[in-house]
C-alpha cells in the first residue's frame, strides 16, 4: 500500500483500503462489546468517509493503520459523547478494555480512556501510540514493532510502562 490515496476513483487499492478497515474495525469491536450500538460495517463506512474527507496520500501501510486507528477512535469517542449526551440523570456506558485490570464494575467507558490516551500521548506519544495498536487495533508486539519501525524490546519497555501509567490514571484510589 506505499503511497496511497483513500480516492477510490485514483486508488486501486481500495479494495485493499477497505479490507484494512474492516479487520480493524472488528478489532475494535472485540475489544468492545458492550458497544452494541455501533456495528462494525458502520464504523468502517464512517472512517472511510473521515479519511476521504482528509484526501491525502499515505507514506505506507504502517502510516495508513496509525491513522485509521485514531479515526477509528475518534468515531467511538463521538459516538460515545452523542449517546451519552442523550441520557438523563445517568453516566456512561461502562465497557471492558482489553489488556487492563480494571477496579470498576464492568470496566472503564470510552471517554475515560479516550482522556487517559491524550493525557498519555501529551506526555509519551510512541507510548501512546503502543496502547492504541496493542489494545484498540489488536497487534501483537511483533507488528507494533514493524508498524512504529522501533524494535520489539523497546515495544515490550514502552507498554510495560504505559499500561502502568493506564492503570494507575484509570484507578485512581
């Protein structure tokens, strides 16, 4: 996929551009199931449409993922926010986030992480990005280190201590 454009009229590899977004799309959705509001067709059609509105041409494949991560979990956090603007009187939907022990009854909703995760990339971006492919998008270790171009050990160091720093901001005692 080097140097792809998300214009399926100057792209032939849309079909591979969908494909990508599709298996990320039901990483996503693995990772929450409480989420049931939202389907994974939905979510791939909405970042598609995110990412063709921005109209630009991608380094790689590695670049492309990344993006669509963080479009992806836009989607989810307005999602989310729209859903929880419709309530009254109540909190958000608790979901379960994948890779964490979490204190709270049923796990930690979306906003809480979403806040977390900018908390974190202000302070370690390429910490940031490591929970994101890791726990949103589902890469083992292996492809987080080929995606981020780094090596497998500073992977490993990086979620050692992102997840601590996680779990201590999202079980605040």
């Amino acid at each position: 996929m080097s140097g792809f454009s998300t214009r399926p009229a100057h792209d032939a590899a849309f079909g591979e551009i969908y494909t990508t977004l599709r298996t990320m799309a039901d990483a996503y959705m693995r990772r929450f199931p409480n989420e049931v509001t939202l389907q994974a067709t939905a979510l791939v059609h909405e970042a598609y449409l995110k990412l063709v509105r921005e109209s630009k041409t991608y380094a790689d494949q590695e670049h492309f993922v990344r993006t669509a991560a963080m479009a992806m979990r836009q989607i989810l956090v307005d999602h989310a926010r729209a859903r929880n603007s419709r309530k009254r009187g109540g909190g958000a939907e608790q979901i379960t986030f994948g890779g964490f022990e979490i204190a709270a009854p049923g796990g930690v909703d979306v906003l809480l992480i979403h806040d977390a995760l900018l908390r974190l990339q202000a302070w370690d971006p390429r910490q940031s990005q490591i929970v994101e492919l890791r726990c949103f998008m589902g890469l083992s270790v292996a492809e987080i280190a080929q995606n981020l171009h780094i090596s497998e050990a500073t992977v490993k160091r990086d979620w050692a201590m992102a997840r601590a720093w996680l779990e201590r901001e999202l079980n605040p005692k």
